[in-house]
C-alpha cells in the first residue's frame, strides 16, 4: 500500500509507530496479570529505547516501569495512540465558559452516560455539553478518558461539568455490572450488526448509554456484557460518526422516548392502581 500523504521519512516511521501501539496494547488487555504486565512493560520499555531514529518514541522509554500504576501507563500509551492515528483536534476555539443563569429548562433524565477511553479531550467536553443539554442525570468516566479537571476538558465543556454529576472509574466492565444489578437498562452506541436502530429502540429508565474510543469504538468484551446494543443508521459512504455527535442523535431519541412516557403515566395511573417500576 502506497503512503502518498507522508513524506518517505514518515511512511517509514508510521509501522515503528504501529508496532509500538499494539505492544502497548497487549500489555494493557493483559493488566490484571501481574506477571505478564510487568514482563510486558519491561519488554516495550527496551523495544523504545532501541528507536534511536524516532526520538519521540525512545524518549517514552524512561517513563515505562513495571511498577507503573495504570494511568501512568496511559499516559504513554494515548500519545502514541494519536500518532499512529494522525488524528488533529480541529474544534473551534470557545470563548465563553459562563455558567447560564437560571433553573433547567426542563426535567432531568434518568440517563447514565458511561464513556469509555475518550482519546480527545475536547470530545469528552462535548458530551458534557450534550449530556446537560438533553438532562442527562449523570456521567461516567472510564479508563483513560480525560477528566473535567483537565483545561481542555474544561474549555469545551463550556461550564457543563459543573452542571453535570459525575465521578471517575477505571473498569468499565464493572460499571456495566452494578448499573445492571441496579436494573438499570446498558445499552452499547455502536455498530454492531442487527442492533436495533435509536429510532426503534425500545427505551426503558433507568438507562445507560455506554461511548466508546474514538478509533476503536467499544471493546467486543464490553458491548457482550451490555443489554444489548443500538446503533445509527447510515446513508453515505463512511459507517461512522463523530462521538460526540453519534451520543447527539441517541440521546435526542432517548429524550423523546422519555418525555412520551412522562406524558402517558398519568393517564395511565388513572386506569389501575398497579404501581410499576422501570
């Protein structure tokens, strides 16, 4: 395959890069294994240090120790993410981060967004701003996602982390577990075949929409612990949205589904005296 948008120097770099990630990688999926992680780490950490033609990357040796804790370890493994995806934040710059005076404009949903692994932190401040927008009732941030005490968080959250609940957990898979046991409904956004599309989706509160990384989107394993999954038609050519976009359209959907039961329930309540739950 021709590299025709990098210069020779950087088509020849670009598989050092890959193969760095995909060390990086399995170091992380085998995490709970102490044996093989520290094995791992000290393995990457002489493999980056034999790269003498990509300072970059050799300079990340010295911050690989086995001892490492796990967020110290994504602090090497999302630079070299990026660089393999050569992929540059292009939002605008937000001038204001005012918080807006008055209550909300209407009820708050019982919508729990769990994101897990955002690589840009100025997609996870777009679903700050989308959660309040729509009265989401909380977020929750998962592995390397990067946190609303981070400035770029901040700027484009423009003032909705602080409207917003939310609180941080390294394990997804254990989220998903006690929001289930909770009976809350997980739904996974992701492109999985014969899901449900959002306008077809049979919503039920308490529900959980779960965000996955940008370029990888949601871990198999993750989408297989869920309810089940829903997933966003397309028409053009590109199967895939922007994140915070993709959460949008659901979220959108998931309001009105919500606002449409809020509505029945007391026209409802007057034919039985049946109290349900959801």
């Amino acid at each position: 395959m021709r590299c025709t948008r990098q210069s020779p120097v950087a088509c020849r770099q670009s598989p050092v890069w890959k193969e760095a990630l995909e060390r990086l990688l399995r170091v992380d999926a085998s995490w709970s294994d102490a044996t093989l992680r520290c094995g791992g780490l000290a393995d990457c950490r002489e493999w980056f240090a034999q790269q003498p033609l990509l300072p970059r990357l050799s300079r990340l040796a010295r911050l690989l120790d086995p001892q490492m804790s796990r967020r110290q370890f994504w602090s090497v493994l999302v630079p070299v993410e990026r660089e393999v995806a050569r992929r540059k934040v292009t939002d605008v710059e937000i001038l204001d981060a005012d918080l807006p005076d008055g209550p909300a404009a209407g009820v708050a949903m019982p919508l729990t967004v769990v994101v897990d692994s955002l690589r840009s932190a100025f997609n996870v401040g777009g679903v700050f701003r989308t959660a309040e927008c729509l009265g989401a009732a909380e977020v929750i941030l998962c592995g390397y996602t990067a946190l609303p005490d981070q400035t770029q968080v901040a700027k484009a959250a423009l003032g909705a982390d602080k409207l917003v609940p939310w609180h941080y957990a390294e394990d997804i898979r254990g989220v998903i577990k006690e929001l289930r046991q909770a009976g809350t409904l997980c739904l996974a956004l992701e492109t999985v075949a014969g899901a449900p599309e959002i306008a077809e989706c049979a919503w039920r509160f308490p529900c959980a929409l779960v965000l996955g990384n940008e370029r990888f989107g949601i871990d198999r394993e993750v989408v297989a612990l869920c309810d089940g999954a829903v997933r966003i038609r397309m028409y053009g050519r590109k199967n895939s949205l922007n994140v915070v976009t993709a959460f949008a359209l659901a979220a959108r959907e998931a309001r009105e589904h919500f606002d449409l039961r809020a509505i029945s329930l007391p026209i409802a309540a007057t034919s039985t005296t049946e109290t349900r739950h959801n």
